[in-house]
C-alpha cells in the first residue's frame, strides 16, 4: 500500500501497533465478499486474483457465520499490496426479525474474542444440526441428494448445501423454493443468535458492527429511520452499509444522512458471491467510506493531501540532484 507511518489502532491488531497505510480518494474498495467458506462460489485465490487484478486496494471477506477463509486472504493479499481486513456476516435477531451483521477487525486467536469465538462455534455446530435434521427429513419424504457429498467437498455441511443439493436434483429451481420445501417439512434451518450478544462480543473483541444492506427488503422491509432509533436505544451499532449493489441513489443518500445524524460509520460493499453472481465486486470509492477504513489504520489523501506528498517528493528529488 502506499505510505506507511505508525498507529495505534483497536481494531484488526487489537491494541498493537499497526502500520498506517495511505490510500487514494478513488482506489477501490469493496468490504462485503463470500467465499467457498460458506455460501460463496469464489476460491479464496480467485477472488484475490480478481480484486488484484481490477486494482482494488481494500478489501473484506464477511462469509456467513465463520471466518475459515480469512486468514489465507490475508497472505495471498500481501502478494499484491491488498488489505485484507478481516470480516465475517453474524446472522442475528433482534425485533422479532433477522439482521445480518457485518463484523470488521476482530481476530478469533486473540484472548478478547473469546466470547465472539464461542459464537461462531455456536452458530456452526447449530447450522450442522439443522441441516442434518433436514437430510433425515428429506429423505424420509423421498428427496434424494445425491450431489450432497461433491457439493459439500469436505467442508463443514451447512444449510445452503442441503438447498443446493435440491436444486442439482431437480426438485427446486432455486434457493427460496428450494427452502419452502424443508420448511415444509418442519425443517425451517432458521439459526441465528440475539443481536445484542453479537454486537457485545465483538466490541469486546475490539471489532466493529456494521449492519448489512439495510435498504434491502428481504421480507420483512427496509431499515427506517425510527426502527434505527429504536435499535441505537438498546444496541450500540457502529455504522450501517450504506453503499451495497441493490441500493438506490436515493437509498444511498438517506442512508449515509443517518450515519452523519447519529455518528455512525457508512460502509460499502457488493456482497458478490461469485464471478458475476449476483454481480462482481464494486469498486466503490476509498472516499465514500474514509471514516471506517480510518478505523482499520487506512488513511484516505485527499487531492491537497496529494498535492502536498508530490511537492514534499519534488523537493527531496531536488535537493538529492
């Protein structure tokens, strides 16, 4: 990355001191994507690959409930001078409806997270049991699955392989259909864990919570601005996604005017799954999120900020001739 002074920073390092990386207004970024390591497509090398090559400079992986795929996206990200920050989608509960949460900057290893790390662990061994009980389920009804074990390929099994392997037999033509069928076999493999445990765990764990694609109506409705009044009431979120693929300008515009009326931090992100599915990473502007990507020890030059850093070099190329 370009620059590269010393900080202090809570977040990805917990409280060690951290190289502050300099970026441009405009290098991209995208801080919402998925891997194999849940319900993605992508490798984490192709993934890399990509982003490397479209030049992005920052990126996050936020796969469902588990942080399997980080760690490797750091280091083949190293290779090309890409941040990786780390991150992970809880799925959680609050009001009687489920919230994803972006969670950036927590390290599993650390001692601090060990209450975020028995959620993760939580969530996994409860996803296996519910896609289990939808296995025994599905084919006590006759479903077969034959495609189940490629699918899965060793990975821990989760509920969207269960859904996939319906789809591959045939017997659903996508994942919300595929989905009604275990629902309607008593199996819903609905698990998630209390919004304000999430959010108390990670802040523990130095992390910050950003709730995902909150202008997306998955059923249940948009986020509104007396909804977000009432959660900042009881949980202490950081910031909201307010750049995501599905946002309207106008969605965009709202949504970043409640992150300067509440103080909270605007984030940006895709949430690409795959090459092209539902699309590929967005090369969202460094600037339009300058305040998050502070707190991961990322510093966003303005064009004075430029202009300075090319005379200062000037100067010195002078002085050296």
């Amino acid at each position: 990355m370009r620059g590269g002074r010393t900080a202090v920073f809570s977040g990805i390092l917990g409280r060690e001191e951290a190289t502050m990386h300099s970026i441009f207004a405009h290098d991209a970024v995208d801080l919402h994507l998925h891997t194999l390591a849940s319900d993605g497509r992508w490798t984490v090398a192709e993934l890399i690959d990509y982003l490397a090559t479209k030049r992005f400079r920052v990126a996050a992986l936020c796969d469902h409930d588990t942080m399997a795929a980080v760690d490797d996206a750091i280091e083949l990200g190293k290779k090309y001078g890409l941040v990786i920050v780390p991150g992970v989608e809880v799925t959680t509960r609050w009001a009687d409806r489920q919230w994803h949460l972006l969670v950036y900057g927590v390290d599993p290893a650390l001692p601090t997270a060990r209450a975020f790390r028995a959620i993760l662990d939580e969530l996994a061994d409860r996803l296996w049991a519910e896609a289990a009980r939808a296995i025994v389920a599905l084919e006590r009804n006759g479903y077969r699955l034959r495609a189940l074990r490629e699918i899965v390929g060793g990975r821990p099994l989760r509920p969207h392989h269960v859904l996939l392997a319906l789809i591959q037999e045939g017997s659903a033509t996508n994942l919300a259909t595929a989905h009604e069928i275990t629902k309607r076999l008593g199996e819903p493999m609905t698990v998630d864990v209390p919004l304000s445990r999430a959010v108390a765990a990670a802040h523990e764990a130095g992390g910050i919570c950003i709730l995902a694609h909150p202008g997306r109506d998955d059923g249940a409705g948009v986020l509104t601005v007396e909804t977000l009044e009432r959660m900042r009431m009881e949980i202490p979120i950081d910031g909201l996604e307010a750049h995501y693929r599905s946002h309207t300008l106008e969605q965009t515009e709202t949504l970043r005017a409640w992150c300067a009326r509440f103080g909270l931090l605007a984030s940006a992100g895709s949430d690409s799954h795959a090459p092209g599915h539902p699309v590929d990473p967005i090369p969202y502007p460094a600037v339009s999120i300058a305040g998050l990507l502070r707190r991961f020890a990322i510093d966003v030059l303005s064009e004075e900020d430029v202009s300075e850093h090319a005379a200062v070099a000037e100067q010195a190329s002078s002085r050296a001739e």
